[in-house]
C-alpha cells in the first residue's frame, strides 16, 4: 500500500511539472498571451545563464505591476496590458545597448 501512494503522489508530481511548463496539450487562450510577456522580458535581459527564461525574475516584475497578481491569475484583458509593459521595457532595455 506504501508503494502505491509514493507511485501516486510521483504520479501527481509529474503532471504538476507537465501542467506548469504547458506540456499537457491544453488549449488555453491566454497561453499565446502568457508567452508574449515571457519573450519580451527575455529579450530585456530576464534570462538565466544557460538561455532561458528567468521566470522568478519575471514573476517579481509582474507582481509589482498594475494587478499585482502572479502571471497565470491574470484575465486576457490584463495580459494584454502586461505584454504592453513588457514591451516598453524591451524597448527600454534595447535602447541602452
């Protein structure tokens, strides 16, 4: 019985992470939106080491923007208001170099 609940919650892990990084095939309409705010933050410098998206850097900066609220809470509405943010800081960041 042991062995079947530590399968189980590997079992719950493993989609978590599928469902976290939008491996799972859902059709989300705001996913597109959600990626967008993604890129532009990326190419404003909110990238790792290794190439990749600096998401705990781009949380805090949508934390502390208008809705105060984690990335995926926000309504298509506000998302469309973050990927202009995201924007003007790309433009922003790319101007300085």
């Amino acid at each position: 019985h042991e062995y079947r609940s530590q399968i189980a919650t590997a079992l719950e892990h493993a989609i978590g992470l599928l469902v976290a990084f939008g491996l799972t095939g859902t059709s989300d309409p705001n996913d597109r939106k959600r990626k967008r705010v993604i890129s532009h933050l990326k190419e404003a410098g909110y990238m790792l080491p290794n190439g990749r998206a600096d998401m705990q850097a781009i949380e805090a900066w949508v934390l502390k923007q208008k809705h105060g609220k984690r990335l995926n809470a926000h309504t298509s509405q506000e998302l469309s208001e973050l990927i202009y943010a995201a924007e003007k800081v790309k433009q922003h960041y790319l101007s300085k170099i």
